[in-house]
C-alpha cells in the first residue's frame, strides 16, 4: 500500500469512526486525581494534579480526620458551534487524603495554579510548659 497523504487521513478516519477507538478512549480516562504530599519541618503541603479546570469547578472540605477533593465540571456548550466528535470530557473526580495527626486544621490554606492545587496546613507546635510543681486535687 502506497503511504500518501490520502490514504492516511483515510486509515485515520476509518479509525475514528469505528467502534475501537471509543473502547480504547475509555481506557485513558482519567477518574482520580493524583497526589504529591511534601513535608517541611512546619507544614505539610498536599499537590493535586488538576490541569484545565478553574477553582469554581473544585470544592474542598474537611471531614474528620480527612481532606476531602471533589471536582467537578461541564464542558459548555458554544451556540453555533456543532461538534463532530468528542473524544474528552470532564467527568466527577473525587479525593479523600488522611490528614497527619500534629496537622493543624485550623491553618489550612488552598491556592490553585497552573493546574496544581496546592493544600497547605501547618504542623502544631509542641506545648512547652514552665517547670513546677503540680499540685493534685
């Protein structure tokens, strides 16, 4: 068979009107949402990669001993605009990350940028008490 620019756009949308192609799409959806989690001497800090959403599409919450990610988000619909094909949609993702007990959940700070969702709570400082004697009731 003779290789040209035609037969390849041929052999590819052949492709991408067979049946194959949405079974193997399938494969490569991504449903969870993938984590770093660093540890700094006062904080830790979770990454969450979250590429092509905006922070409206993202909900934080605290449960428990757990952070709770939830994402989710609707491609719009653009008047005038037919589409062919779609091989990408945004689905529901959710993410659930146990939480260290010397995290402080009082100074959780969140901030989403360049697709990365950045959660940060500081480590609680050990209580240092004064040397004394303990009197008993």
């Amino acid at each position: 068979m003779n290789y040209n620019k035609e037969n390849i756009n041929k052999l590819f949308n052949d492709f991408l009107q067979s049946g194959i192609h949405q079974s193997m799409s399938s494969q490569f959806t991504k449903t969870s949402i993938d984590c770093n989690v660093i540890k700094l001497d006062d904080a830790y800090i979770y990454e969450l990669a979250i590429p092509g959403l905006t922070k409206k599409d993202i909900a934080i919450k605290l449960e428990e001993n757990h952070l709770i990610v939830n994402v989710h988000a609707e491609e719009a619909e653009i008047e005038g605009v037919k589409t062919l094909k779609k091989e990408y949609q945004y689905a529901q993702s959710s993410r659930s990350i146990p939480i260290p007990e010397m995290a402080d959940t009082n100074s959780i700070r969140a901030a989403y940028k360049n697709g990365i969702l950045s959660i940060q709570l500081n480590v609680m400082k050990p209580i240092k008490g004064t040397k004394g004697n303990i009197e008993i009731k």
